[in-house]
C-alpha cells in the first residue's frame, strides 16, 4: 500500500446522501469531476473490471459474442427511428466542424439492427446475440447518489436476433436465467418485476431490482402468490360492467365553496343523508400533452377522488409525449373549464380527450363537479351519463390495493434498477427495414430482443446492501483484493515474515493488498476495515509466540493460526468463499 494510489478520508463527503456514495468516496475509490462524472481510481476500476468480468462470462455461457460501436453516434439512425426527437433533453448532442449533428450515445439498437443488416442475408445465419460492455451518456437533469445516476456511466447491451418469436422467447428466458445467475455470484439481493418498456420500444419486459431503501424505484409484491412489478407496470383490476338502466338520474347539488375533495365530501356528508367517502367522487386533473415534435393538447384524467396521480405512471402511459398540469393562464384560454368544479360533461362538449382510470367502469356512480362554481352533480353514472374515451393507469398504488392476479393484497418496496430485459419485437426491424431470406425462398423480418445491465451502477449497488458502520464488505467474487495484509508490528522480522506470507498467497494464485505503510497499527486497521476486502491477515503481536490473526470481514470472527502453514490455512478459507460464489452475505 505503500505504493498504491491511494487516499482515504474520515469525513463524509458534503454533497453525499447515501451510503454508497459517501463510503466508495472515503475509501478512495471514486472521486467526483463534477456533477454526474466520476473518475475511477485504482481500487474502483479493479471493482467495476471483477465486475464486467462476472457479466461478461455469464453472456457469454449463453451464446453471446462481444463487439464495441462507438460513442460518438451520427444523427441519421436516431432520426429514422424518431428517437432523435423523443429522448428530448436526455441525450447531449453535438456538432462537428462541418455542422453535422452527433450524439453521445444513450443506447445502441439502430447501431446493432443496422450492423446485422449489412452482415447478414440469409435465415442460415439465425439466431444472433451480440453484446458490449461500453459507456453510456445521457443528460441527466438532477445527476444523484453518486455513480448510481450519473451523466456517463458503463453498461452491458445485448440483442437478440431471430426469424420467430419462439426464438426470441428462449433467447428472452436465456437472458432472465443469465442475468439471476451473475446478480447471485455478486452477492445481490434483487427481485424480478414486471415493468413497461418506455421509450425502447416493444412488449413483454422485466426489471431486475436491488432491494434497497434509497432506491428510485417502487415496486409492488404479492406475499401470496409472488406477484411483483414495477408500480409503472402495475394494472388495476377493474370493476365488471354493471347494467345503467334503473339507476338514478344524476341530480346538480348547489354545494358552495367545495373546490376540493375534502371540502366536497364534508358537503356531502352533511347534505346527502348518508355516510360518503371521497372514494365515491370523481376527480379530474387537467394536463396539457405534446408528443415528439407535435403541438400541445388538452387531456384530463378521471379518477377516484381518494387516489391521487402518480408521475411515475403517468409519465410510463404518456410515454414518449410530455406533459405538465395547467396553469392559470391556460384555464384562462378555456372558460369552461371552471377550476375545482371540472367534471365529464364540458369536456366531452368541448372536444377535450378523457382518459379515465379503470376503477371507472360502465355502471359505477359518481360525485363530481358540474361545470359551475359552486356546483356538484351527484349520481353521474359512468356508460350511460358519459363515455370516456380510454382508460388509463395514472393512479398513486397503495399498499393493501388487491394484485392484479388476484391471489392476495399488495405490499410495497424500493429497489434500484439493476437490469433490465425486452422483447422488443420488430421496431427496429421495421424502422430499418431489416428483412433475410427465409427458408421458403420468401422475405421475413427480423424479431429483436434487449438486455441491459448496469454495469457501473452494480459497484454503488453493491456497496449499498454491503457495508457496516465501518466501511464496505465486498463479496469474493467483486472484491478488489482477494485479502488484505495488514501489518501492525515494528518487528524487522515480523515485516519480513509478512511479505513472505504475502508472496506466498500470490503464488498460489491469490490477490494480496499488502499494507506495508509506516502509519500506527489503528490507521491501517480503519483503513482495512473501510476499504472492505472480505479477508484480513493481521500480522501483530502474536508474531512473537508464531501466530498470525485471520478476520472475516463480514461475520468479524477472528482467529489466530499458526504462522507454519499459514498460508496454506489462509488459502483454503479463500477458496472456500470463492467456492461459494461469494462471501457469506446474508442474502
């Protein structure tokens, strides 16, 4: 260590908020360029390698062959597949000194679709699975938590190419197998969730989630049935259609001053003769919508008043057009729209698109506003007093809500995007025009497949779910040293028999971090525990009486052992926790 570019800190970084963050700082394994750009120094490039070498392997165990595109991308690709236009302000776009538009690439597919297309003609040569391992960049408009959400950042993207989707599906499932397997020889405790696909296109999709309190994702689980998604992806199980005729004929109420729910309900309570909730009112939210490119249009969104808008949601069911509530000078522009009394009749009037939420099924009645400060109607029935023009799962899910499979209620967690795979079908194929001669002489189109991991993003990942008040506990299998030896003895002799025991472990084919440095024994043991190498040597004061001390990093167990035969004890138990995939982690 004594050599080794490395400086620690004892304090927190200020601008870090989670563990991850402030730890791979302190131990000298990141240091921040400025916001969402990292510098990764000795110990943290060792780390992400282990970690591309675990990912690397496992695509490869399942057919995958490594290529690398570059970086800097031309313009014309993204501009056939509109993406130029839709990742809006998320990409970072540039010119060259002959005016031509470039991008940092956030994401490969035209780049894989196009290259498959110039190499290959002909069914014979199917399926096809190629990835890389290479960095990423996307203008991330609030970079956090460290290299957990960065401006550039490393991921692995693979694709998939096949003549069917019966082949996309086993290459699909290869993938999900694939992906369990490197997550557990790393250590990780994650969930499979279902998810939607967003701006990359395609239908059947699933995230791979670290559990994780500071994660930005929320997802839902089913105890009873192991139902989990994404809360983006989750759908609402939606009341059968009842019959209309018979029901009431809705009534307009003078309510007074009632703009919001809990004004409303309090009125209805008081005024209806009955109990009512605000899960019996319709509440309707204003937005203005643009898609890519296009121009602003109204949208308003019905749902029950006790639910508020997710924008996690919203912003998945938009997807890719962007939206924003109205303002005061927007609501000036359309009078009808009488603020905190909107309800189903001006806007179907006024030509104004209604998407409701599914729990506003054919027959369900409602309390909502009638279009005049001041006033409510009261028995609104949704199929026979207004038709919607779709549904639409914008609405917040809470725990208890029952599953969509209906085994069981909800229950809810956080987790940080680990990976990511799709069936993305024929997007690509098609925006390119991607066909190969079949097996009957005809022209069939490709089918495509991707996968990501978040290759850098795993260091953060897995410095948050392993660490103690200490430092970091790095699994065997990502660790950036397989043990570190500490010495903490002045003894000429007891130095020279720890670089003999040293030597000795990297012959027998070990990664051994010496720490020879010249600091107190209480400087090299924080420094140790901190840096979070799964197995420390402690050559001491038992060197006297021939003995050495073996630390588990993670359970603390400590014993001495012999210095005859020490390294071949010390050995043995390395081997053993590589055996095992990993350290023993709890997970």
């Amino acid at each position: 260590m004594s050599e080794l570019f490395l400086r620690t800190l004892r304090d927190d970084p200020a601008d870090a908020e989670v563990p991850s963050h402030k730890l791979l700082i302190r131990a000298g394994y990141v240091r921040p360029i400025a916001p969402g750009l990292y510098s990764w120094l000795p110990l943290g490039l060792r780390v992400l390698r282990k970690i591309e070498n675990v990912v690397r392997e496992e695509m490869v165990a399942i057919g995958g062959q490594e290529i690398l595109f570059p970086a800097l991308l031309p313009r014309a690709p993204y501009e056939t597949t509109n993406r130029w236009t839709e990742y809006g302000d998320g990409v970072f776009r540039l010119k060259d000194r002959r005016d031509n538009d470039y991008l940092l690439g956030p994401t490969h597919e035209e780049l894989f679709t196009l290259t498959v297309k110039g190499e290959y003609s002909s069914y014979k040569d199917f399926p096809v699975l190629l990835f890389q391992i290479q960095t990423k960049y996307r203008d991330e408009a609030r970079p956090r938590a460290g290299i957990l959400r960065g401006r550039e950042f490393v991921m692995k993207d693979s694709y998939s190419f096949d003549t069917d989707d019966a082949g996309l599906r086993r290459v699909y499932l290869a993938h999900r197998e694939a992906y369990q397997k490197m997550f557990a020889r790393m250590g990780i405790r994650y969930v499979i969730v279902s998810a939607v696909s967003g701006a990359m296109g395609g239908s059947a999709s699933e995230e791979f989630l670290a559990e994780s309190e500071i994660g930005e994702d929320t997802f839902v689980r089913c105890v009873e049935s192991g139902y989990a998604a994404n809360v983006e992806a989750v759908t609402t199980p939606a009341p059968a259609a009842a019959r209309t005729d018979g029901l009431p004929d809705p009534v307009v109420h003078t309510t007074g001053d009632t703009p919001t729910i809990a004004t409303l309900v309090e009125w209805a309570n008081g005024a209806l003769g009955r109990a009512v909730t605000a899960a019996e009112t319709l509440k309707n939210v204003l937005l203005k919508v643009r898609t890519p490119g296009g121009d602003w249009e109204l949208l308003a969104i019905g749902l029950p008043g006790d639910r508020e808008v997710d924008d996690k949601r919203l912003g998945a069911a938009l997807d890719p057009a962007e939206y924003a509530l109205l303002d005061d000078g927007d609501f000036a522009r359309h009078p009808y729209l009488k603020k905190g009394y909107i309800g189903p009749k001006a806007l179907q009037a006024n030509g104004v698109r209604y998407l409701v939420d599914p729990r506003v099924a054919t027959g369900t009645s409602w309390i909502t506003g009638a279009d005049e400060p001041g006033k409510h109607v009261v028995g609104l029935v949704a199929g026979r007093d207004f038709v919607p023009d779709g549904t639409i799962e914008a609405a917040e899910v809470r725990d208890g809500d029952p599953s969509p499979d209906g085994a069981g209620p909800l229950v809810s967690a956080r987790g940080i995007e680990i990976g990511h795979i799709f069936q993305l079908g024929r997007k690509y194929t098609d925006a390119f025009t991607v066909d190969v001669l079949g097996e009957d002489g005809k022209p069939v189109r490709l089918t495509m497949g991707s996968y990501g991991v978040g290759v850098s993003r795993l260091v953060a990942v897995i410095a948050e779910q392993h660490h103690d008040e200490l430092g970091l506990r790095w699994p065997a299998s990502v660790s950036p040293f397989d043990v570190h030896v500490v010495i903490a003895n002045k003894d000429v002799q007891a130095r020279a028999g720890a670089e003999a025991l040293a030597a000795e472990l990297d012959l027998s084919g070990h990664e051994v971090l010496l720490d020879d440095r010249t600091a107190s024994p209480g400087v090299k043991f924080k420094d140790a525990e901190l840096l979070g190498v799964p197995w420390i040597v402690v050559v001491g004061r038992g060197w006297a009486d021939g003995k050495v001390e073996l630390r588990n990093r993670f359970t603390d167990e400590r014993r001495e052992i012999p210095v005859a035969g020490a390294g071949s004890e010390i050995a043995a138990a390395l081997a053993g926790s590589q055996d095992t995939g990993s350290q023993d982690t709890g997970s």
